[in-house]
C-alpha cells in the first residue's frame, strides 16, 4: 500500500515537473520568435539583409537602363516588363520620382540585385 502511494506521488511529481517545463519552453520559444524578427523593414523588406542604394530617376532614364547598371540583362527587363504590365506598365516611370535598390553580395563580394522599390506619386 505504502510502495503504491509512493509510486503515485513519484509519478505526479513527474508530470507537475514536466507540464512546468513545457510551459517554459513554450514562452522561451515566444521570445526567441519575437528577437528573430526583422526590426528593420523596408517596403516590407527586411533590409538588415541588403545594401541599399537610394536614387532618383533623371529625365530620359528608363528602368532598363537603371537596371542595367545593376547588371541585369536586357532580356530580363523585356520579361520584367511583360510580366508587369497589368500591375504596373514599365513605361509609367517618370523622372524625378525616387527608387531603392536591395543589393546582397555572394561570397566572392559579387552585387546582385535583388529588389528595386520604385516611389510613385500622390498625385
């Protein structure tokens, strides 16, 4: 009788002790969730992980030739620009209006292009 209340008591402990531990770690996980968070967003873009470069776009400049510069080939700005026209016609780029560029490099410190931000106006 002696060795079942033991056992019984042993066994609650356990699972008190367990159901304690999970709720730790439960609220550890919550924390490390909120630290891992991007804190510094960018047209929703974590930019932490970018170099950004900001610009304007000259009168006759054209995105082709901003994103020429960034090495992306003529071809990929003709499929860009097909791609997009429903959402928003290339040719609709006007001078004056600003831009970002989100720029990462590989392990040869090679730029790429990742994201261009383009501003448009109010008016």
């Amino acid at each position: 009788m002696m060795k079942t209340i033991r056992l019984t008591t042993i066994c609650a402990l356990l699972l008190a002790a367990g159901a304690c531990n999970r709720t730790g770690s439960q609220e550890s996980a919550t924390e490390n969730r909120e630290e891992a968070e991007p804190r510094n967003l960018l047209y929703g873009i974590d930019a932490d992980n970018y170099r950004t470069e900001t610009g304007e776009v000259a009168s006759g400049e054209t995105l082709g030739k901003i994103l020429n510069g960034y090495g992306v080939s003529a071809v990929l700005v003709d499929r860009l620009d097909k791609a997009s026209a429903d959402v928003f016609p290339l040719r609709n780029i006007r001078a004056g209006h600003k831009y970002t560029v989100f720029i990462h490099e590989d392990s040869l410190n090679t730029p790429h292009l990742d994201y261009l931000a383009y501003e448009t106006s109010n008016t």
